[in-house]
C-alpha cells in the first residue's frame, strides 16, 4: 500500500540540481507525521532515516530535512515504523497470517503451527519478537547515546528481513534433498553440546571438518565454529559495548561519547597505537569496555516461547497457605509493592527481579590479581521448580576488570539503571505466546542480594569500621577494642530488649558498670533514607570525593544510584543480607573460638586483655603487661578434646550428595578444618554443631551453641511460619546477650552483630534461597570456567554466555529423545512421570531401581504380613478395613493389631470375590487376590529425591544412605517416628492386564520405647541399635520413607552406643499434578524453633579443671593505644569474606 503512494520517495529527487516539488512536498509530509508522534521521539528530535544515520539517530527535524536533501531515504523504507506509523509490510502480513495459525485456543488455525519443523517454530518463536508495533528501543531512554554504533538494533524492516534470513537456514536440508535433518538443526544441536559441555571453540572447528571429510557428497555443514555461529546468531540478543575510563570515573556514551579523555581524571580513552605509520588509519581500541546485555529483549524471550510463558504467572494463581511463606509472593515486601502499585500489579506478567553483584578472580586463587564482576538479574515470577535457576539467570553487565570497583560501581550501572526506568515507566510490547497476544510488558528490581562488602558498594553506606551496620547506622554501639585493635560489636543487643528486661541492668555481665537504658536503634524507612541521601552526591557527580562528615556522622559514601528508579523509596527491602556469608563467618568463629586454633580463634592473649579492660570476669582476665599464659575458659576444649572432635569428624557417614567429603578438610596437626566450602559450613552449623560439642562443653555453653543452630536451620528452611519468625524476632536479641555473657568481646566482629537483623528481614522478604547468594556463586563458578581466553576475561564470558542463551532457546524446541543440560536428570530422580490417576494411590508409585536386579520368592509368613501391610495403607481399603473391625467390638488395641496382621488378608479376599456383595471392580479384585510369590529386589532405589541403599550394599561405602524415618503405622495411634536401616527393597506385582506393582521397604527397627529418647527442647532424637523392635513388622511403603543418617557423639568416655538421627531432606523432583501433600514425609521445616531463655545464673568462666594455655610469642602483641578510627582499616573490606566464594555445586539446600 505505501510503496504505491510513496514512490516519491526513491525518484530521482535531484532535477538539474534542484529538489523536485514531489520530493519537498513529501519530506514536509513526513516530518509533521514525525512530529506528531512524542513516544518515538527524544525531546523534540526525531529519528533521522536518511542514507547515512539509518534511524539510528535522534536529530532536530531541521537538521533531518537537510539529510534527506542531501543523502536521501534508506532503501526500502515506505513505512515509517520508527517514526510511529503502523506496520504495513506486505511480509509482515505473512508473518502475522504465521502468528493467527499459532492459536491454540482455534484448533482450526493452528495446524500450520503444528506442522512445522521444531526449528522452524524456534525461529517463529524467537524472532517474533521484533515484529510488535513498539520495538523496545523505539522509546527515548534507549535512544543511540553510546559509543559508535553500539546501540543500534534492526528496525522492523530489518528484522523481517532476519525473520526470514534464518527461516531459510531452518528450510536448508544438511544433506541433499532427502533429508529431513536441516542445516539450523544440526547447528543448534552442536552449540547446545558445545554449551553444556564447554567445549573450546578450537575442538568444535575441527569436528565440522572432520563430518565435512567423512560425507563425501553436498552438504551444508558449516566449516568452522565461527561459520557455524554466525548462522545464529541472529538468534541471539544483542550486547552492546560501552567504552569506559580506565579508573571507572565515566562511562563514554551519551553527551560524553566523543571525549578521548576522562573529565574527572584526565585518563587516556584508547590505547597507544603503537607501530603505525604517516597516513596509516586503524580503528581505535577503548582502554577498558563495559559490556551491557539489555534486559528487555532477554525477559521477551521468556514470553516468546510455551514453554517458560505459560509459567510466568504462576506467582498470581499460587494460593498460600495462612502464616505460611515458601516464595517471594507469598512475603509482605512483594504484598506491600502490589498494594502500592495496583497497576502494575494488576498484569500478572509484569516481571519482579532480584538484582546481584559479586567478584571473582578468574585466574584462580594463585593466578594474577584480577577482579572482575558481573551483574545478574534473575525473575521471580517463575514456579519454585524454575525459579533462580541457571537458564532464568541474565547476565546484564560484565563490569571490567582489573580492580574492584567499590563506590564507583554506580557509574557502571548506569545503562542497566536506564533500562530498569524505561521498564518501570513505558515497558516494551511484547508478544505472549501462551496466550497469543500482545500486551505491555513492565519490570521492577524487588531488592539486591550481595555479600557484606557488596551491600556497602550498592546501597551507598560504608560497611566498614564501627558504623558498618547499614540498619543500626550512626545509632550503633560499636566500639574499637584497646588491644585487638578492631570494630567490636559486643553489648550492642541489650538495647534491642523490653525496657523491663534483667539484663538491662546487669553491670556485670556486659560492659562493667554500665546500664542500658537506650532504646533499639530506629529501622529507617525508604522515605527517611532518601531524605538522609537526597542531597549527597552520587558517585557518577564526584566520583573520586567522600561526601562531608564521611566517618564521623555518618558512613554514606554516596547516593546510591538505586535512588533514581521511582519506586525505590516504597519497598520494604531494598538490600539484602545475605544468610549465606553471615552462616559461613559466624561458624568459623565459632567453630575456631572453641577449637582453639592458633591463628583463627577470638580468644588470644590480646583477647583476654580486652576482657579485662571491659568486662568484669575474674578468672580469665590478663593483665596489660601479661605475657602469658592464659587460664582456659570453659567455652574452649583442650587438645585432647578437640583432637577427639576431629576423629569423629573423619568417621562421620552421611547420605549421598549431602555434603563433601570431610575427611579431607581435618588438620589434626593444627587442630582444625581446612577448605571447607560455604555449603559445608552450611550443615556443620545446622545439624553437627549440636552433636559435636554436647559432650564437651558446659550445658549453658553448648545450649548457647545450639540454639545459635537452630535460629540458622530455621531461617533457612524451605517453608517459613510467619509466627515461628516473629517469636525469633523477640528472642534473637535474648540469644545475642547469652553469647555475650558467654564469649569476650573479640569474638563480636559485625557478622555476629548482623544475626540479630535476620529474622526481621525473613519476616518481611520470606524464605532464604531466594535471597542468598549460593544460586549467584554457582552461577559465577560456571562464568569463571568460560574465560577460555585470560588475556580478554570479559570478553571470553561474554561470547561464551550469548552462545549459552541461544542454546538453551533452541533446547525448548528439542525433540523429546534429544538430551540436553535443560533435560538433564537430577542426581537422585526416579525418571517417573505422573502416576496414573486411574489406579489406586498405592500402585505404580514414581520411584526406579538401581543396581544388580535379583528376583526372589516371598512366601508364608513373609508374603502374608507384605500383604496385609498393603491393605492397610491402601486408602481405597479402608472401608472394608472399618467393617471387618466392627466384627470385632469390644476387642482391645493389642489383640485387634494381632486380628488384623492374621486375618484381614484372608477375610478380604473372600469379601471381594464373593457373589452375594456385587464387587466388579478389577482392580479390587487383583489387590485382593494378592501380590505374585516371585518378587524384584535391588540394593539401591531412588524415589521421592532420595536415594535408598540396603545395608548390604552399603557396607565399606564412605557414604551411609541405608537410615529410615517413617510415621507410625495407619492403625495405629501414635505421632511417634520410627527409626531403623533398610534390609531390603522388594517389589511385589499383582496379577491381571493392568501391570500393577508396589515397592517395599524391608526395615529393621528399633524399639520407640527403649531404643529411642529425646530432648523436647531442642527436639535431638537419639537412638540406639541395640534395642531392636521384637515385633515382626519389618515393611514400609517405599513412599512413605524419609532419609535419615545416624551420627555419634564425640565423647571422652567409652562405651556410648546412642547415636543422634538427623532427618534429611530431599532433593525434590517436581512432579507433574502431584499435590504437594501427596509428597512422603520430609522435613522441610525446621526440627524445632529454638525456645531462648535468659542464663539467670552464670557459672564461672574459668575452666574448674585449672589448666593454663601457654601463648604463641607472636601472639603477644604490646598494647597500644586505639583511639579514633584507622582510616586505613576503615577503608578495607571490612570482612573476612573471599570474593571467590567456593560452593558444593550439588550440595545447595540438601541437608
């Protein structure tokens, strides 16, 4: 239609030198059109489409006239799409007759959809997103203002063009004309093995020459990885590079694009060029680049597919339970921002994101100091089963190495920054192929999570020195110990008590003499913050300068650029704390501290000279000009003991994939553990500190300790009770004081102090894993084994992660029998769909054998007792089950359980095939005939996410997975868990058409009464095999089983044979229209909530046994004088943690 009435536009429109009227009048016409369309322009310019801008530029629409005089329109442009005007493109047409047959709501339109190849709807899929009428970069916030080229995007004609570029390579056979395996086919295959396997790209080149060699005929295999990825890369999304001040003082883009030297410091933009001659040219090479992944194109990619679109809004038709919070729509903070913005709330797709940064070194630990530093969004909206998952993770900008960026981070933020704001205040059109519609996609960062050093960088407040806690602020009672010479938080959490409580007004438990009257420091608000930090200036206005009263009065070290996106200032969490880092610290304090390893503990000479100086402890005290040696505190261990902890240690067994291999981290010369990774950390504070210490430490030491445990476990746990938190809330300060009356100043560094914040922040931002940092430190340990190339880090990560993104797209579109990293089966699953809702609940549950299959016969006593446990716990028996009770009134519980085991099996079967009661049902019929005498028997099955061994098969295995936790018995009355080890795993089939099966658990059990006791506290169950259960009911349901390991007590005397049963939960496999109820028992929640309680009398701290530590020279340090803050010290990480954290990959939330 334009093409016909704007021919004008490609006519000759120079005549004898002179513009033809024709020409004129047209241009007119097109730059009122222009002008009458704000949302396409930036101010009052317009895209310039002349020969030579390309409508990548915004220029005055005076200076647009003389272009188009002088160079002329681009090829092919009759609609003016970038200017606003509808598209009207004659293939345009054919794409949308492609999308009209893709309705899966019209069984008449969607057979064309149906009927094409798997790559021919992943092209469909991926590149129709660039056909809505509103391209994201058509908005002005993401106008062409970086450097050269590096944020232009194809307008829609050329986009069309790429549509059906790509749709060729999907219609271009591999070989000949017969086959049906395309050339886009056999690329995306290749590049997802290529991505899951991290091949090189050298090794992938010399495989296409080698399947080039050995076909002889045609072919279109590509000739090289650089071939073969140019041919899809039109299926990637774009990247743009930003060039950027070596010193991070500026980014050169925007007004700033055509400097060649920093404004701030004066740096060099390009690198010398070296070697060239007069009159040579060679394009100019940035000192450093950023590398910026927008956003919008990655989160329309989640709609352009079935498969991750339909899960988008699985947030909103999510029903909760009461008090109850398992996902970030379940906690207030996502609440209070829908009830604050009810628009953006009302579109289910509107996507929530979670934001992280953290360094790492990609050189490794011992390689050249390099710091590089990714940022990740990641979307919230997706089921707990997607969510923060690999593929669900963008990367959005690779800040550049080789320093840390600290407070100048904000400069680098800024494109992703503007992008956030464009999401929040226009959003993108974006195509929904769930629904098969277009609708306005928006977006908006629900808080940030980062390690303590990061959180400082992000939110602006130096988390450094004595102020470092960004909640408690200049209001904190921190102090610097005389002779440690370091921030110490100890006696800040009296003030945190009611005004009534005892330990307000101990003088001698605390600081000596001193009364806390203080109320708890006020928890600032959003709006409160921002009127604190509205007239600091941000680090992209002085990024070299510390705002005045930096240190004294406050701890701001700028406006954080967070500040600019319009809702920040309404949510309830803007940053986060991150659990994982304040475990894995926490725990090496304690665990160190009471060790006593050299080096590592808080309890040095140095130490107890604060103690002195301090607090009012008399008996560990030493004297300022003391040398040593100290006396021993009863919150240490001697050597013996320790080197006791250490071999339990070594002989400790746990299931498989719980966590690493201890043994491996024991240093019995230096009394410690070395190398233990987060996640290792993660369970020791969990489930072994507990055990570990309760035979070694006085009990008001070790229940200190162990409710410490607990407040982790509970915190951390899958299913959050919103009141359990809130009474943590109140009693985590009483818990903070115990340890204070416990342990000296020296062990309350800020990490300790930051405990106290946690349960406040689990009550408002809901359940851990989404909030912590493992998921990230994975994510950054994948990104790390990318950099193939260490002379350009970021550059490496960058190709490595485009390729990823376009693989895992195309995995979507596999054929099923295609394995792929998206496919992959988890360490423990049962490779079981849905089971049949057509049987009943008991047959053919989900679950797989491993190991050497034997078939034996079950028979006599055996085969009666597997049956009639079937029966019992087959829901759909349970009427029949109630009335061959009622035959049996007036019996007693005892001799009712023996009437059953003996004789409902039998009375069943008759009642089922007997004339006179009419049952016709088939499967009645086949449960009531009985299971086959010859039964399957493995040593080792999967089902539920765990994995079962038999004790046979477990014997000389470093790992134990044979424990068993079960709920007593249907008929029987009692909430009492049985415990015992798995003698062996049977399956039973039943006979008739339909192939039914149940598997058993064979189990040995020990007696509930005398073989099991229990401390109601801290709900530790201990158990003792000696006492075996003497009543012959050895079978369990193998649904019905949850894992458990048995651990011994580290202990000087001999002879202990009870051992503590520590639950395990699994690693879930989501099954398809399972309800969650329906899952075998596993505790998800934590063993118990602590219940703290004040230490009202405190035993002497000294160690009654008398013994005296002797000192290391070195660790008599002369006492100097600590005054005002070391401004060098002040200025350093300000923790213990390393960025390059290592995580156990398999390991994360398994316990």
């Amino acid at each position: 239609m334009y093409k016909r009435a704007r021919s004008w536009m490609y006519h000759d429109h120079l005549q004898n030198n002179d513009l033809s009227d024709e020409f004129e009048s047209g241009v007119e016409d097109f730059i009122t059109f222009s002008c009458a369309n704000p949302t396409y322009m930036d101010g009052t310019k317009i895209r310039c489409p002349c020969k030579n801008c390309k409508n990548k530029a915004y220029k005055d629409p005076e200076d647009v006239r003389w272009h188009l005089y002088k160079y002329g329109f681009i090829e092919n442009y009759f609609n003016w799409t970038s200017q606003g005007e509808p598209i009207h493109h004659e293939r345009f047409v054919e794409r949308e007759n492609l999308l009209a047959s893709m309705s899966r709501n019209d069984p008449t339109q969607r057979n064309d959809y149906e009927n094409m190849n798997w790559d021919q709807r992943m092209v469909n899929d991926a590149i129709g997103q660039h056909n809505v009428p509103e391209h994201y970069d058509s908005s002005p916030n993401m106008s062409d203002e970086g450097p050269s080229e590096s944020f232009s995007t194809p307008t829609t004609n050329d986009s069309q063009d790429l549509f059906f570029r790509v749709l060729e390579s999907a219609d271009r056979p591999l070989y000949g004309c017969g086959t049906k395996f395309s050339q886009l086919q056999f690329v995306s295959r290749l590049m997802s093995i290529k991505a899951d396997h991290n091949w090189s790209e050298t090794s992938v080149t010399e495989l296409l020459l080698l399947l080039r060699d050995a076909h002889e005929g045609p072919n279109t295999i590509p000739e090289s990885f650089y071939a073969m990825r140019k041919l899809v890369s039109d299926l990637g999304l774009p990247v743009h590079h930003i060039d950027t001040c070596r010193s991070g003082c500026m980014l050169f883009w925007k007004d700033d694009k055509d400097l060649h030297h920093c404004k701030f410091c004066g740096e060099e933009r390009y690198k010398n060029q070296k070697g060239i001659g007069d009159g040579e040219t060679r394009k100019l090479t940035a000192v450093t680049t950023l590398r910026y992944l927008p956003l919008a194109p990655r989160l329309q990619r989640l709609y352009a597919s079935v498969v991750t679109a339909s899960e988008m809004t699985w947030h909103k038709n999510h029903v909760s339970q009461e008090d109850m919070m398992c996902h970030p729509s379940d906690s207030p903070a996502w609440k209070h921002f829908d009830t604050t913005y009810p628009r953006f709330a009302k579109e289910a797709r509107n996507v929530r994101l979670g934001l992280c940064t953290d360094g790492f070194a990609p050189h490794g630990q011992y390689g050249k100091n390099y710091s590089c530093w990714p940022v990740i969004l990641t979307p919230y909206n997706l089921p707990p089963g997607m969510c923060m998952k690999s593929p669900y993770m963008f990367l959005t900008l690779i800040i550049p190495g080789p320093n840390n960026p600290k407070t100048k981070i904000d400069v680098y933020m800024q494109p992703l920054i503007d992008e956030l704001k464009m999401l929040w205040e226009t959003g993108v059109v974006t195509f929904d192929a769930a629904r098969n519609e277009l609708f306005r996609l928006h977006a908006s960062v629900l808080w940030t999570i980062s390690d303590f050093p990061a959180y400082g960088m992000l939110s602006g407040w130096s988390t450094a020195g004595i102020m470092s806690c960004p909640i408690c602020m200049e209001n904190t009672s921190a102090f610097y110990l005389k002779y440690s010479r370091k921030p110490c938080h100890f006696d800040c959490h009296r003030k945190f008590l009611p005004l009534n409580h005892s330990y307000r007004r101990d003088k001698m438990s605390f600081l000596k003499d001193k009364i806390e009257r203080s109320a708890p420091p006020p928890r600032l608000n959003g709006r409160e913050l921002w009127a604190r930090v509205r007239s600091i200036p941000s680090a992209i206005e002085e990024p070299n300068e510390k705002p005045s009263g930096y240190g004294v009065e406050h701890k701001w070290t700028k406006q954080s650029i967070f500040w600019e996106l319009p809702y920040w200032k309404n949510l309830l969490i803007r940053h986060n704390l991150d659990l994982m880092h304040t475990e894995k610290n926490v725990f090496d304090n304690i665990f160190n501290t009471v060790m006593g390893v050299k080096g590592k503990t808080k309890d040095g000479l140095v130490s107890r000279k604060d103690v002195a100086l301090y607090c009012s402890r008399p008996g560990i005290e030493v004297q300022s000009d003391s040398v040593g040696p100290i006396n021993k505190a009863v919150y240490t261990v001697t050597h013996t003991q320790a080197q006791c902890i250490l071999e339990w240690i070594t002989s400790l067994q746990f299931p498989d994939g719980y966590m690493s291999n201890l043994k491996r981290c024991v240093n019995f010369d230096e009394s410690r553990l070395m190398h233990m990774k987060s996640h290792d950390c993660h369970v020791f504070m969990q489930r072994l500190i507990p055990i570990a210490f309760r035979e070694m430490l006085p009990p008001h030491v070790w229940g200190c300790l162990t409710e410490i445990s607990m407040l982790f476990q509970t915190l951390c746990s899958v299913v959050l009770d919103t009141k359990a938190i809130q009474d943590l809330e109140r009693t985590v300060p009483i818990l903070m004081c115990n340890m204070e009356k416990i342990f000296p100043p020296a062990f309350f560094d800020h990490m300790e102090h930051l405990i106290i914040h946690l349960p406040y922040e689990a009550k408002v931002a809901g359940t851990a894993q989404y909030r912590w940092m493992y998921v990230f430190e994975r994510f950054l340990r994948e990104l790390k084994k990318k950099v193939k190339n260490k002379a350009h880090v970021e550059a490496s990560i960058c190709q490595a992660y485009i390729t990823e993104e376009i693989s895992t797209f195309a995995s979507y579109y596999f054929e099923s029998h295609v394995r792929c990293k998206r496919r992959r089966v988890g360490r423990n699953d049962d490779i079981g769909g849905a089971r049949s809702r057509g049987a009943f609940s008991i047959f053919n549950y989900p679950g797989r054998g491993s190991g050497k299959e034997h078939h034996r016969f079950v028979v006599g006593e055996e085969l009666q007792i597997a049956q009639t446990y079937v029966l019992v716990n087959c829901p759909e028996v349970d009427p029949y089950l109630r009335q061959f009770i009622e035959n049996f009134q007036g019996q007693d519980e005892s001799e009712l359980d023996k009437l059953i085991s003996s004789q409902f099996a039998q009375w069943f079967k008759d009642f089922v095939h007997s004339p006179v009661n009419g049952i016709s049902d088939p499967l009645l019929s086949s449960l009531a005939w009985g299971p086959k005498s010859r039964a399957t028997t493995w040593p080792m099955y999967f089902i539920n996410g765990y994995n079962y061994h038999t004790v046979e098969r477990g014997l000389n295995k470093a790992t134990y997975n044979s424990g068993v936790c079960v709920r007593s018995s249907n008929y029987a009355n009692s909430d009492t868990d049985w415990y015992g080890s798995l003698e062996d795993i049977i399956q039973l089939d039943y006979p008739g058409p339909l192939g039914l099966h149940v598997v058993l658990f064979k189990c040995s059990w020990i007696d509930p009464i005398r073989g099991v006791r229990k401390h109601h506290k801290y709900n530790i169950v201990d158990v003792n095999f000696k006492y075996k259960y003497k009543v012959n009911e050895p079978f369990i349901l193998a649904q019905q089983a949850a894992q458990v390991y048995y651990a011994s007590y580290p202990s000087m005397r001999k002879g202990s044979d009870w051992l503590c049963a520590c639950k395990t939960s699994a690693k879930r496999t989501l099954i398809e229209n399972v309800k969650e109820d329906e899952f075998a028992y596993q505790p998800n929640e934590p063993d118990a909530v602590p219940q703290i309680e004040p230490i009202e009398t405190m035993p002497p701290l000294r160690d009654p046994s008398g013994i005296e530590l002797h000192v290391d020279p070195e660790d008599a340090i002369e006492p100097t004088n600590a005054g005002q803050e070391d401004s060098d010290r002040d200025e350093g990480n300000g923790s213990d943690e390393s960025e390059d954290v290592e995580v156990e990959v398999e390991d994360e939330g398994f316990y």
